[in-house]
C-alpha cells in the first residue's frame, strides 16, 4: 500500500488548475446508458473512481475509448451500442458506491437492472432505500436478495415524488430514469448541487427534457430516445476547497485556475471568518494565508451549505486557528475518522456526538497516520504540510480515489511530499 511522506512548514506557492469534478463524472459516465450514441466527456478528472467506472461500464460491453489525454484535454469516448448483460457486480460495486448510479439509466434504458447492494463505508451507513423508493414510485418492480437489487418495468412511468431527505446520487439516479419514462415526472426536495446540475445539463445535450436543476424541485419530460451528446466536466469544488485549506494553512498564495467561485460561496465565507483572504481573480481563485488563523464554528449542510466533503479539510485547518470551533456533522453519522489521527499529531479536538470541538492553535508534529476515507486522507494531507517535521499517512489509495495526482500537484507548488510505494 501505497504511502506518503511529508516534510511539513513549507508555503505552497504557484498556480494550479483544478481537474474536472469526479462527482459529476461518476454519473455522467452512467448517462451513457441511456442512449445508443456516442456519449463523449471532457475535462475528465484521471482519478481511480473514473477508471473503476469505466470499467464497469466496459463489463457491461459499453464501448469506451479512453480515458485518455491530460488537464482539460483528458476525455472518454463512450457507447452504449448494446448492454449485453445490466448488471453491476459485486466485485466491483464493494469498491466504489457509486456504481449504484448505472442502476437508473439501465432500467429507463432496458427495463431491467441487477447491481450489487452498495456495503457500508467508513463513514456511514449509506443505504440506497431512497434511490429505491422512488424508482418504485416510477413504476420499477424491485426485490432485493443474495445481497443484489434487482429492478423491472416494462416501461417506467412519470410521477411526482418527494424524497423524505435529500439524497445526492439519489436524485442522480431517478432524475436518469425519469428522462425515458413515459409521460412527466416531478421530483421535490431534491440535491441542489452543482454536480446534478451539470448531469442535467449533459442529458438535456442528449435530448431530455428537464428544467429546474439547482432547485429543490425538478420536473422531467419523459421522451422515447436520447441521443449522443459531448460535454465538459465542470471544476471540481471539493478539490478546489481542498487546495484553498492547504494554502491557507501553510500560510501560502495560490492561483487555482478554473475554479469556480460560485460553486464554493458557503466555503469562502467561511474561511473568510477564520481571517484567510480568497478572491475572485480572472483564472478563477486565489488564496493568500499568513494572517492569524481564527476559529469559527461550521455546521455541514446540503448544497448551497457548507459541503460533508469539505468538514475533514476545515478541521485541520482550525486546529491552526486561535480559539474554539464547533465542528458539526449532519450529513452521516461516522465522518469524524480523521479527528483522532489529527489528535495523533498535536491537534486539541474532543468529539461530542456529531460534533468535534477543536481549541487552538497547537502545533502540529510529525506523525505516523492512517486514512480512513477520500476526505480524511485529504485532511491529514493537509495537516502533514503544517506539521513540523515527517508525517507519513498511510492508505493513500484513498486519496488517490479522488484526487488526481496530489502529490506531483503540491510538490509543483512547494510541498515537499514524496509517495513511497509498498
Ligand atoms: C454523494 O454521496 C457524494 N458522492 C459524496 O461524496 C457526498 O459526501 C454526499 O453526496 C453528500 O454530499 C458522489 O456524488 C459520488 P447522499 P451520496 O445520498 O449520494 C442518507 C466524496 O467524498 N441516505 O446525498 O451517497 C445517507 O446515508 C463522497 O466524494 C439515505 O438514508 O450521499 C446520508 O446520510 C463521499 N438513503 C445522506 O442521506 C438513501 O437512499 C446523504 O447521502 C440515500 C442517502
């Protein structure tokens, strides 16, 4: 396993682009279901999620042509000419979740789908009884045994549901089967994020009717076909977020090129109250630390909120900041993995339930650590290149499900992190 070595007290200085977002990727690659054209993605972030993906897609005899090229220019050519068997196994669901997102565009496609019931994860439990609920309420007949989801219609039918809470990949997932139902479907209380935003923008490109994406409420126009269609990924905003903490912490100046602003407002302003000054620029955002650090509370909330996936990175980052700050957790229930490895290396944190309060700031040392998830390992990343000293987190596989090459990323702008393979 691979493994991380850091020398921590160095600024991060430089430019950096940011990759395309893994999480509009991942059901992005699935919409090649839905149609018997050549589906082509672009600004493809080169992450293990991505290739775990298309491997499954090729499983499913999709053909795929790449993941190919670098920066802006990597891109997947895919074509669902004929899926030979719509079935996701479990083999390769155990190692990413999100492989339940080919569940909705195989049975809108073909009527029929049988994928592995996604496990647990390290930080929750994570079931899938909302993306099935709703599929049934399209008209999927769904049982589940030997541990597999099986799903049947002949042809779904639009409805109006509204989800009992808001589910990312949930709504990924029915907002794809909607768009071959028969007649209108209306979707309440669904995931606002930029990243259903841009699968919507991709499958309106294939020929759906869909309006309302980015609001609570989506309504889709079942149509007989799609078509093929190309698209750009958009930035990644948890990757951004990620590299505005290390700046910040390292009391760095960082140009992140393409970020986008917008899709981080509850991010910035944070970190705007914790004294890190980030601005808009022309390329995208900029990131100047070196003030004092100073705490401030933060609750995870769904989009436009403070996103789950940026709670790990935040909380190494306060525990540099003067004061006391409440860290709450209401996305899942075990997401504070990271704090005890934090702890290990000289950070103050006492968990509460599903908060975590972090006093500061203590130094940071060196330490040997473990990453538990994506998020985790990217926190104690971020808090190895504040530490004095070596930190060497181990299980980097993690990290590398999500971020595209972070060690050759942050060694360009300054860091001195190097991977030690084992
Ligand atoms: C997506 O996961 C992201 N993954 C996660 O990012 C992210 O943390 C999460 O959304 C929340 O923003 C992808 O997009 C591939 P949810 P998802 O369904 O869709 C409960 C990362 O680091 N729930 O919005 O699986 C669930 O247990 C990953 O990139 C049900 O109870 O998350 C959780 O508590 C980690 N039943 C809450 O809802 C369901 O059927 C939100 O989960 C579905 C969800």
């Amino acid at each position: 396993m691979d493994k991380f070595r850091i020398e921590g007290g160095r600024r991060l200085e430089g430019t950096l682009r940011i990759s395309g977002a893994k999480n509009a990727a991942l059901p992005e690659l699935a919409a090649c279901l839905l149609t018997n054209e050549v589906v082509e993605l672009r600004n493809l972030p080169r992450v293990r999620d991505i290739q775990t993906m298309a491997r499954l897609l090729g499983h499913m005899s999709v053909g795929v042509e790449g993941p190919e090229g670098e920066g802006a220019e990597a891109r997947v050519r895919l074509r669902a000419e004929t899926i030979s068997h719509a079935e996701a196994p479990y083999d390769l669901v155990k190692t990413m979740r999100a492989s339940v997102l080919v569940l909705g565009p195989l049975v809108g496609r073909t009527g029929y789908a049988r994928v592995s019931m996604p496990g647990g994860c390290a930080i929750g439990a994570r079931p899938i009884d909302l993306h099935l609920k709703a599929l049934e309420r399209l008209g999927a007949e769904i049982t589940t045994e030997h541990g597999y989801v099986e799903a049947k219609a002949k042809r779904l039918r639009g409805a109006r549901l509204v989800f009992d809470r808001i589910t990312v990949t949930g709504t990924e997932n029915v907002m794809m089967a909607a768009t071959l139902a028969e007649g209108e479907t209306v979707l309440e209380n669904v995931a606002r994020e930029p990243e259903v935003s841009d699968l919507a923008q991709l499958l309106v490109a294939m020929g759906a009717r869909i309006e309302g994406a980015g609001t609570s409420t989506i309504r889709i126009e079942g149509v007989a076909s799609l078509h093929g269609a190309k698209h750009e990924v958009i930035a990644d905003r948890i990757a951004t977020g990620t590299f505005l903490a290390a700046g910040a912490i390292t009391g760095g100046d960082l140009l992140l090129e393409g970020a986008r602003g917008e899709h981080l407002d509850a991010v910035v302003d944070k970190l705007a109250e914790c004294g890190v000054t980030v601005t808009k620029e022309q390329e995208g955002l900029r990131v100047r630390g070196g003030g004092r650090l100073r705490g401030a509370d933060v609750t995870t909330e769904e989009y436009p909120g403070f996103p789950t996936d940026m709670q790990a990175q935040y909380m190494a980052l306060v525990t540099q900041a003067a004061g006391t700050s409440i860290v709450t957790e209401t996305i899942f229930e075990n997401r504070f993995l990271h704090a005890s490895e934090l702890v290990r290396m000289g950070a103050d944190i006492a968990i509460r339930g599903n908060q975590a309060i972090v006093r500061g700031p203590t130094p940071l040392s060196g330490a040997a650590v473990i990453a538990s998830d994506l998020r985790a390992s990217a926190s104690l990343v971020i808090a190895g290149l504040a530490a004095q000293g070596t930190t060497i987190v181990d299980r980097v596989y993690h990290i590398d499900r999500g971020y595209e090459r972070i060690e050759e990323k942050l060694r360009a702008l300054g860091g001195r992190i190097e991977r030690i393979s084992g």
